[in-house]
C-alpha cells in the first residue's frame, strides 16, 4: 500500500492503462474488463483490476499534468511492480496533416517541465517509450485500419499558453500537444519499465476542426482504449 494509492499487495496486475481522467479509468473498466473491481478511490482517483481477454489489467487515473501523473506511475513502478504502461489521453494536433480523432503514437516526448531540470540540472535527458509497445500498438492500429500517426509530443506543463511554445515545438518536429508523456517516459526509464503514450486529437492548434466535448473524450474515444488493451496483452 503506497500514499496515493490505497490497493492491498496484488490488487494491482502488472499491465496498466494511464488516463489522466479518472472517469475514464471507470468507463473503461465498465465496458472492457470483466470481473473488475475497485482497489483505489483515494482523492477521488479510481483504480480498478479485471481480465481482457482472459488477461489481468488494471486502469488508474492519474490526474492532469506531469507533477500528478509522476505521483501515481512512480508509486506503480515502486511499490506495486508494473511492468507495462500505457497512457491513454487526449492532446492537440501541432500538424495539419493530423485531423481530430486521429490517434497518435508518441514516439519521444519533448517538455517544459522543471521536473526534468530538477532530476538532470543541465543535462538534456530524451524521453522515449518502450519500441516495442510502439512496434505493437502502430502495426495492430494500422491491421485494424485506424487512422495513426507516429511522432514527438510535446509536454507542456502549461495550458493556457500565452507564449504560444507550441510553435517553436511544431517547427522541430512535435505533432501533438498533451500533458503527460515525457514525465512517464522518464520514469519508466528510471525504474526499467516499459511505456507508451497513445492519444486520440482531441482539437487542432493549427485548422478550425471541430473540437470534441468533455462527454467525447471521456466515453467515445474506444478506438484509442481496444488499442491501447490489445497492445498491452500482447
């Protein structure tokens, strides 16, 4: 049992999936897992274990942004032993060639978080995922004919941006805008663990698409979550 997750030694499998959104963790345990049941409601971040395909998974919330999400995956690293971790999110396209509800594969994570100043001070650590994970989630995407992409994210500790960084991320590379990734990348790296970030574009910085309702990027994005299950027990 750790301090912010209340699950007694073997609640949790050693596969989780990573929504920021705790509500979502609740859908997707509702509507993918059979047998699940809840192991964490601490501060209101639900933790749930059932089967996929006969497969032991868990889902856990994680909060917004990478001082929260970095609470909850170093306590499933430490004191749980996860081996695999999928974040599931939402983030916005830096590309005009990647539309809303399109699913993006973070293959390396930029940011601007102070937390990688303060682990590394002037060392510039490259957060990447797990190849593999990669590897599985892009292929069985592309066999099931989503529509994926495969890029840099960029992890701004900032929403409300009045500098508008993104731009510069853009110019070198990054195609989507989120949260989280960088900081579970680094932290999987810490601990010997492998992670993947998948996202479904929720909104786009760069053309007037329509962006999706709160309601829609807690329930509908189920693209994003068979993938995220499929790709995780494989």
């Amino acid at each position: 049992m750790s301090t912010h997750i209340n699950a007694p030694e073997g609640a949790i499998a050693d596969k989780v999936l990573l929504p920021g959104d705790p509500l979502r963790a609740k859908f997707i345990a509702e509507n993918f897992l059979e047998d699940a049941k809840c192991y964490n409601e601490v501060r209101g971040m639900f933790g749930f274990t059932g089967t996929y395909k006969g497969v032991k998974v868990s889902v856990q919330g994680t909060g917004m942004g990478q001082p929260s999400l970095s609470i909850y995956a170093h306590e499933l690293f430490q004191f749980y032993n996860v081996q695999k971790a999928i974040r599931i999110g939402t983030c916005g396209s830096m590309n005009k060639d990647v539309h809303v509800r399109d699913i993006v594969l973070g293959s390396a994570a930029c940011t601007n978080s102070s937390l990688q100043e303060a682990r590394f001070g002037s060392v510039r650590f490259a957060p990447v995922p797990d190849f593999q994970l990669l590897d599985k989630a892009y292929h069985r995407a592309k066999d099931s004919g989503m529509k994926v992409h495969v890029g840099p994210l960029f992890s701004s500790d900032r929403f409300y941006d009045d500098k508008a960084t993104w731009k510069l991320m853009a110019q070198y590379g990054a195609i989507g805008i989120e949260m989280e990734a960088a900081e579970l990348y680094t932290l999987a790296a810490q601990f010997n663990r492998k992670a993947l970030t998948i996202c479904t574009i929720s909104d786009s910085m760069v053309s007037d698409e329509k962006e999706t309702t709160a309601e829609e990027r807690q329930n509908s994005f189920k693209e994003m979550m068979i993938l995220a299950l499929d790709t995780i027990i494989a």
